[in-house]
C-alpha cells in the first residue's frame, strides 16, 4: 500500500522527470537516462530541490557526453560534494516545506477523487487522474498535482474552485 509520503514523493518524482525531458537535453540523452524508480531514491535520499539542482549542474557540464547513467552520475557528484563539505542536509525551511506539500496533496485528493473535475483561477479546467496528477482538459497534458501548490500564491494556476468549494491551501 502507497503512504501518503511514498505519493508526494512519486509526484516530486514525475515533476523531475518532466523537468528533465523539457529542459536539460543533455541529461535527458544520456546513455542511460534517469527512470522514475531512481528519481525516487534520489529524492529520498537528497530533497527535490538539492536533485533538481544537481541535473542542472551535470546539464553544464562540458564533458557530460563522456558518462553514461544520469542516476550514477548524479550519485557521484552528490558523494564528491559531500566529500568537500558542499552538500549539507535539507535546511529546516525545506522540509517544512516539503510537510507542507505533503499535507496539501493529502487534503487534495481527499476533496477531488479519482474522476473529479475541477476549475482553476484562471478558468481552467482540470480533471483528476490519480492521486499524483490531473490532466488539462484544454491540451489533456498531465501535470502533477503539486504543480497547485507550487503556483498557490498568484501561479497560473493558483487557487483553485472545485465541485462547489474553493480551497486556497
């Protein structure tokens, strides 16, 4: 059975993954290019956010083209940048942070079941898939749910109306 974590980080997870595919070429055409299952024990192991940061990093990297896996790669430089005191644990903002999107994607799908529609800010219509994404109905793009909460405060997506009730989480 999937805890509540295990979702958010599933959904942190597909986010970095589109993240790649959209934005860091050279990442995404590696050999061996990053799947969801070592998203995930990258995100588990060093924050999103610290993840993210570390494709960004290899993306510039001149010499990229010599390595072949995105996953070891990654694990490499984060234990070369724990060697030389680069890498820190998560500040406490983080993983309050984190908590946070935890408990809003809690709280989402409890008032959006599997199936439900639901209407943006804007007047975007959205429909929920599972409980990781919903899908615009206007281009039916995925995207995950905590996409929502990234752009709560005045995002293009923002606060959001759904089925009645209005959740400015």
């Amino acid at each position: 059975m999937q805890t509540n974590q295990d979702a958010g980080i599933a959904t942190q997870a597909c986010a970095l993954l589109d993240y790649i595919a959209e934005n860091l070429n050279e990442v995404a055409g590696m050999e061996k290019p990053l799947d969801t299952k070592q998203a995930i024990q990258l995100i588990r192991s060093y924050g999103y956010d610290e993840v993210k940061s570390q494709f960004e990093k290899m993306e510039n990297y001149r010499n990229l083209k010599n390595y072949r896996s995105a996953f070891l790669t990654c694990m490499k430089w984060f234990e070369m940048d724990i060697k030389k005191g680069y890498f820190t644990a998560p500040a406490p903002e983080a993983i309050r942070r984190e908590s946070e999107l935890r408990k809003f994607c809690n709280d989402f799908i409890n008032r959006h079941p599997v199936g439900s529609e639901f209407t943006t800010k804007n007047g975007e219509t959205m429909t929920v898939v599972n409980n990781v994404f919903v899908q615009l109905q206007s281009n039916n793009r995925l995207m995950p749910i905590s996409n929502l909460f990234n752009n709560n405060n005045g995002g293009k997506y923002g606060t959001y109306t759904g089925t009645g009730q209005t959740a400015t989480d």
